[in-house]
C-alpha cells in the first residue's frame, strides 16, 4: 500500500504529521499502521502493531511511494528499518580557491561600502551650499 503522514496528536499545542503505510482501504476511510522508533535505537524503526482507521482529511502527505528505502531507510533481515544517514559519506571540501574567492567577495564588498559612503559625503556637501 501507500506511504503517508499523518496528521496526529502528540499531546503537543499542533498535531504532528508522523510517517505511516495504509495497510487497507475501505470507502473513504484508511487503515493505517504508523512507523515508529524503537525504544531502545533511535535510528530503527518498525510498523506498530496497533492499526488506526482515519479519513483523508486526516492526511497531510502522500508520498507516492510503497518503498521505505525511497523515503532514505534500509530494510533490515528481521523487519525493521533502520534510517540511513544520508550525510554520513559527505566531506566538505576544503579548497583553497574557496577562501581565496571569499577574501575577494570580501574585498569587493567593502569597496563598494567605501565608494557608497563617499557619495553620501558628496550629497551632504551638496546640501550645505543651498
């Protein structure tokens, strides 16, 4: 079936959206089971056992999606999934045409201020001999 968020109350001042699957359609109705945490790894996840039957106002995004792994989990041998961090293989460069290019913006920036302050004091002087 269908992924999905959900809007739902978290007992905080706004409901939440939460990610969910339908698992049945029924006229305008859906069944849905919500992906959560395990309590003891943050970063697993596994659908809960309790289903929830909610309406389509109730839904806030559909993702056009039945793959988790599409959503950035991996689906682990015993059912659950756990969520990839997609910033794990990210380095930073560190060229130094970088900084070189920002000490130029830099420079740049402040001649512009330079140039806009002295046509102020031109205007000012402007003012004085009316």
């Amino acid at each position: 079936m269908s992924l999905v968020r959900v809007w739902t109350d978290v007992g905080q001042k706004k409901p939440k959206a939460l990610l969910a699957k339908i698992f049945k359609k029924a006229g305008g109705s859906y069944t849905i089971r919500y992906l959560s945490a395990l309590p003891e790894n943050a970063k697993v996840f596994k659908y809960e056992d309790d289903e929830y039957e909610v309406d389509a106002e109730s839904i806030s995004e559909w993702l056009e999606t039945d793959l988790e792994t599409d959503l950035g989990f991996e689906t682990q041998e015993d059912g659950t999934y756990a969520k990839v961090d997609s910033d794990s293989d990210y380095e930073p460069e560190t060229d130094e045409s970088e900084t070189e290019s920002d000490e130029e913006d830099l420079e740049s920036d402040q001649e512009a201020e330079d140039e806009y302050e002295s046509e102020e004091e031109e205007d000012d002087e402007n003012i004085d001999e009316y």
